[in-house]
C-alpha cells in the first residue's frame, strides 16, 4: 500500500523489516548486542522482549558495549532501581519494568521524559509498553533449550532512508 503526501506523490508504506537469528551461547547473544548496536542511531529505542532467563540483559550488555561503553561488566539488570544510565557515544538509558504492575506504575516512572528523546534506550520486558509503542528495533528472544536462543529482530528501515546492514 503507498500513501499519498501533498503534492500528489506516492510514498512507501514504513514496513518494518524482521530477521531471526540462532544464538548458540551467551557469548553469541553478547555479540550479537555488539552488532546491532552498530547499526542504531541516537535517539533510538530498542525493546528487548522474552520470558525470565532468555538473555535480555546479555544482549543489553552487548549493545551497551557496542555503543562505546568502557566496562560493559557494569551493566546489570536494573530489576530494582528501573533505569541505570550509562555513557557511550551517546547516553545509554537501561530499564527494566520487569517489577511494573501495569499502566498506572508506567506512566509515574517518567520514560517518556527520556524515551526516543535522547541517546539509546534499552528496555527489557519492553512488551510491558504495549502493542502501540514505537521503537526503531523491537528483539523477542525465545530459550530454545540448554544455552540456545532464537532471536527474533524486528526493526524500522533507517530515517534517512538508507538500507540496514544484514
């Protein structure tokens, strides 16, 4: 489907483009995170989305990494503080809304102070914003058994229109 600007125009429909990906390792998870986050642009919002234990902050800690962050050691699951911020080559903003308990908490945390607004942020449990919430990448990671994950990458093409590294 294209739409119409107002000079008559078609444009593109923005379709989203999706990739899966097998991760054998945490290791593999992590520089996985190191990867993507050559390929994101500030302000960015990544939500990281999959049960208890499938490797949200490991990827996290990849992505932070590689953002240009010294001591990707430091990043921890921010369960019980909600948002650790970090620098790199731009501000890291971590959340984790594990610990929410619906809209209500949501919106007394204060993210869209800061969310898509400046830097990168990472949220994991990020399906606890909802179906309608933007976010320039959007990764469900699924255990596949033993240390294995599927991957599934969902991500806008990028603002200036050019094509995303694969």
């Amino acid at each position: 489907m294209q739409r119409l600007t107002r000079g008559g125009r078609r444009r593109p429909k923005t379709i989203r483009m999706k990739r899966t990906i097998r991760s054998g390792s945490p290791e593999e998870t992590h520089l996985l995170g190191v990867r993507l986050a050559a390929d994101l642009a500030a302000p960015g919002v990544v939500l990281l989305c999959g049960a208890l234990g499938t490797g949200k902050t490991t990827l996290a800690r990849g992505i932070a990494q590689g953002l240009g962050l010294a001591d990707p050691a430091a990043v921890h699951s921010p369960s019980f503080t909600l948002i650790n911020i970090y620098q790199g080559r731009c501000p890291i903003y971590h959340v984790d809304l594990y610990r929410l308990g619906g809209v209500r908490e949501l919106s007394s945390v204060g993210l869209d102070d800061f969310l898509g607004r400046d830097g990168i942020s990472i949220v994991e449990w990020g399906e606890r914003l909802g179906p309608n919430r933007d976010a320039d990448l959007v990764v469900e990671l699924e255990d596949a058994g033993r240390d294995v994950r599927v991957v599934h990458l969902k991500f806008k093409p990028r603002r200036s229109g050019g094509a995303r590294k694969g």
